[in-house]
C-alpha cells in the first residue's frame, strides 16, 4: 500500500489529486490548515486527514509525527501555494517576496525536510513539487508567448526557486523520484477560476508523477506533454 501526503489538499487540483490517487488504490492524507475544511474533504474522498500549515514548524512537525505513527509515507505532493499581491517590478517590495516565498518554497522546504526521515524508510520514496510555467525562465524570455507577458515578480521567483530546490533535492537522493510539474493555466482559487483548464486536466501530470516508479524520471520538471525548458 502506498501512503501518499499532499499539501494543501482541500480543494483545487490538491482535492483532485488526492480524488486520483485515493481511485488508485493510495492511502492519502489530506494536508490542510483548516482542520474541519480538511475533515469535509477527507470524507469526500475517503482520505485521511492531517491538519498542515506550512509556514508554521509546529504545525509541520506534529503532522510529520502523526503521519509517522500511523505508518510512514512514501510519496510527498507539495502543492499548497500562493499567488497575492502580484505586483510588477516598479512596485515589488521584499515584503510581497516573501509572503509568497515563504509559502511557495520554504513552507516546501519546511515541510520536505521534516517528512525527509519518513520517506528515506521507504522502498519506492516520490517527491512531487508543484511548481509553474512561470518558472521557466526560457519561456518567460520569449517574445510573444502567455508568460512573457506575465507582469508580475514573486509568484514566478517563487516557483524558479523552487525549480531549483527539486534538481538541489534530487541531486541529494538519488535513491528517491523528486521532480517539478508544470499543471497549467487550471482553473482555480489560486487565479479566480480564470484558467483556462480544468482541474481534472490540471492534475494529470502531479498524478502521474506522483506514481512514478524507481528508476523513472528524478530531478525534472514536466508538463502534461513532456519536459520543459527550464
């Protein structure tokens, strides 16, 4: 049996990924800051539930010892993010960096780290970070495309720093599959429902990572239709 976390699980393509994975044949636990938000979308799914926030240690390490008592874990979804106040260069402030940033890849970091001893126990141990088009700074250079003309600065620097947290980690476990997924323009809370794909669509690719098997892809970062540039 495969028990799988993901952050930030309640709803959006969290919800939809654990909906994936419970169909098959996962145990999940439903990460969620809001303990009764994650209680109503554990018993949708026929879930667990573990309240997670990850910008606090406390929450992060009581959830890593609960997950631990019930058995251990062996696949790690970080997908719970943020994307406020996406202001453009002339009025980004290091205050809107880090609100983003300490949601986006510390509370990655945060959250890796303490689940780190659980994962190394298992046999087929799979990280999955949900990172962004945006990330990619070849495609944020290149004239003409959708995310050339994305104006803002910290949602993106979050999800490049991340890039770079999941090649840093991979490099560091060779024994584990951690990789970076790009869903999509989904339509979320995360962008006002303004996406042009659906959830189901969206979480095709974290799905299939999130099942990759030993000896497949490590230290990469995908869409639905293959690797991206970085």
């Amino acid at each position: 049996m495969t028990t799988t976390l993901i952050t930030g699980a309640n709803k959006g393509l969290g919800f939809e990924t654990a909906r994936r994975l419970v169909e098959a044949g996962h145990t999940v636990y439903v990460g969620s800051r809001d303990p009764e938000r994650g209680r109503r979308a554990a018993e949708l799914l026929g879930a667990r539930t573990v309240v997670l926030d990850v910008t606090d240690d406390a929450s992060v390490a009581a959830a890593a010892r609960a997950i631990e008592a019930d058995g251990g874990l062996d696949v790690l979804v970080n997908n719970a993010g943020i994307e406020r106040n996406e202001s453009g260069a002339a009025e980004v402030t290091a205050d809107t960096l880090r609100t983003t940033f300490d949601t986006n890849v510390f509370g990655v970091v945060r959250v890796t780290h303490a689940f780190l001893p659980l994962l190394h126990r298992s046999a087929a141990p799979v990280v999955v970070n949900v990172s962004s088009g945006l990330a990619s700074k070849t495609l944020v250079s290149t004239v003409g495309t959708p995310t050339y003309a994305y104006p803002g600065v910290a949602y993106p620097a979050s999800k490049a720093a991340l890039n770079m947290i999941t090649v840093q980690y991979a490099k560091a476990f060779p024994d584990m599959r951690i990789n970076a997924v790009e869903p999509g323009y989904t339509a979320t809370d995360l962008n006002g429902h303004s996406g042009t794909q659906t959830v189901e669509e969206g979480a095709e690719i974290i799905v299939r990572m999130a099942r990759v098997r030993p000896g497949g892809p490590t230290g990469g970062y995908f869409d639905a239709e293959g690797p991206l540039p970085w």
